[in-house]
C-alpha cells in the first residue's frame, strides 16, 4: 500500500498504530468488482441486517443531521432485509451522479480514490456475524463483532454513507475528495514516494475526522425531520458513527455529562490533517464543524495543504 511508507510519520500527533487487522485487500491487479447475487442472501443474512437497522433507527432519526435523515428517506433501504443495489443505484445516480460499485471487500487507497474521483461508491455485499463472512476469513482471525469488524460491511455501506449520496453538495464534495486524492497518488508535482504517502496520510486524517467520524453543532433545524427532538449539542454526519450502536451512544453520553470517555474538539483544519486515528476502538475525539457549508468551504480553501513539500 502506498501509506506504508512512514518517513514523515514523526511530523503526525496521536499516532496509533495503524492496520487493518488482517483483512484482505483489494488493487487493480486483482478480481474486485462483482455483481450483487440477490436471489442468493438467506434468510439468516436479512435478520443480521434488520437487527442492526432496528437497533439503530430512532437514535439516528433523533441525532443524525438533516442530510443523512432527507437521504434514507428518499431511498428504498429497507428495514427488514438486505438492500438491493440495483433499486438504490439508479436514483442516486439521476439526482447526484453517483453510483453504487459493488466490490469484493477493502480496496486499496489507489483504487478507492480512483472510483471515487469517477462518482462511483464502492459497496461489499457482505455483511459481519454472517457465514459468508465467516468463509472469507476461514484461514485467519479477525474481529467479526455486531459492534465491529475491520472491513466495512454492507450494513456500513449502505445505511451508513449511500444516505449522503443524495445531496448535491455532498456529492461534490466527496468526488472532489476522491479527485485530490488520485491527484496525490499520481504524484504530477514529482514529490517522490515519501511525500506521497505523508500527504495521502493527511487526507486519510481529514476523511477520517469528517465524514467517517465527525458531528456538526446542532442549530435545531433538523428538529423538523425527526420523531424525537434531539436533546444535544451535536448532530452526527460520521458513517462510522452512524453504522455503530456503541460509537452514537458514547456522543450522546459524552455530550449529557453522562460520561468522559472522548471529548468535543473544535474543528481545525490544520490540526485534523495532523491528527492520527484509531481503526479499533471508540474514538477519543470528535471534531465539530459549525456546518455542513463550513466543512466545504474549509476544504476547498485549504487543499494546499494536501501537497506538503517536505
């Protein structure tokens, strides 16, 4: 992986290891794109799915933002069974422009940032605590929770990033996220490898900060869109927040007093990109953007920073 190169990792705060534990992982050289065999999910494969959704659908209608609440209305994601990429896809793609890309599994930084800059979302058709999964890893172990699991599954996939997918500027932002980054890879600037892998290092942080685990303040606005008012500070827009029980749970703790497991972080933009992560655990932090306008426009006004020169 082009990330494994850590000559400037000294140069990062919060360093954690960084792995992903084992998972196989997919490049341009190997048989990643698939097609989504419907006919062929079991009835025990619908139930994992709609005990995830079920368990999570009126805390996310009380603290997802108004984006990821317009989204999943306006999709036929089901509740109860697995979704079906083919009556999802289409609509997306006549109101953004995006997508679905079936894959079969984890796609390398180049390939994930290649497809992305093309408006296409890579989505698995597997799902964790599941057989199928369990064949996939027969020759290893890996975390396989119904909290977690170190591949991205159908569940976060879906109900988690294709919402966002319905608005406009979100799309955009998130192709041009795609853009910069197979802009890094392709290295035009001639930076050399070391660099390239530092400044891809700094966009994996920002993704990771932003829409994988970020919250916005919450204006009250979106108060319109659901059945229960939220009663915090914050709203959720992070897909790995939104695919996870426990992750939304300890924002809501945090945010009432409840708890002091992680902290409310101001969102800066120089301190997010220099900001390292943890793949495993609950986040320590969260960055908060005063909005969804805010986080565009800082992006786009610093993407200087994304080329770093040594």
């Amino acid at each position: 992986m082009v990330v494994d190169n850590e000559k400037y990792d000294y140069l990062f705060s919060n360093l954690r290891e960084q792995t992903v534990e084992g998972i196989y992982i997919f490049g341009k050289d190997d048989n990643y794109q698939i097609d989504q065999k419907y006919s062929l999910i079991t009835k025990l494969e619908n139930k994992i799915w709609s005990d995830l959704y079920i368990r999570l659908e009126l805390i996310l209608n009380q603290y997802a933002s108004k984006e990821y609440l317009l989204g999943i209305k306006s999709l036929p994601i089901p509740r109860d069974r697995f979704p079906d990429f083919n009556s999802i896809s289409p609509i997306i793609e006549n109101t953004t422009g995006w997508s679905l890309f079936p894959v079969a599994g984890f796609l390398d930084e180049e390939l994930f940032f290649e497809v992305n800059a093309q408006r296409k979302f890579p989505v698995t058709d597997i799902i964790r605590k599941s057989p199928r999964f369990d064949k996939k890893y027969s020759d290893r172990k890996i975390q396989n929770d119904q909290g977690y699991t170190p591949e991205p599954d159908i569940f976060h996939d879906i109900q988690a990033h294709v919402p966002f997918l319905m608005n406009k500027e979100y799309a955009d932002f998130l192709a041009d996220v795609g853009i910069l980054g197979h802009e890094i890879i392709l290295d035009n600037r001639k930076l050399g490898p070391e660099l390239v892998a530092h400044n891809l290092k700094r966009l994996q942080n920002f993704a990771w900060w932003t829409y994988e685990f970020g919250i916005v303040k919450n204006s009250g606005d979106t108060d319109n869109y659901r059945v229960i008012k939220n009663d915090i500070d914050y709203e959720i827009y992070g897909a790995g927040i939104i695919s996870s029980y426990d992750e939304t749970n300890n924002i809501i703790q945090c945010a009432k007093g409840d708890s002091n497991r992680s902290r409310f972080v101001p969102f800066d933009m120089e301190e997010i990109i220099m900001t390292r992560y943890d793949f495993s655990n609950i986040q320590d932090r969260y960055y908060v953007i005063d909005s969804m306008d805010d986080l565009y426009e800082t992006y786009y006004d610093n993407k200087n920073l994304f080329f770093y020169e040594g």
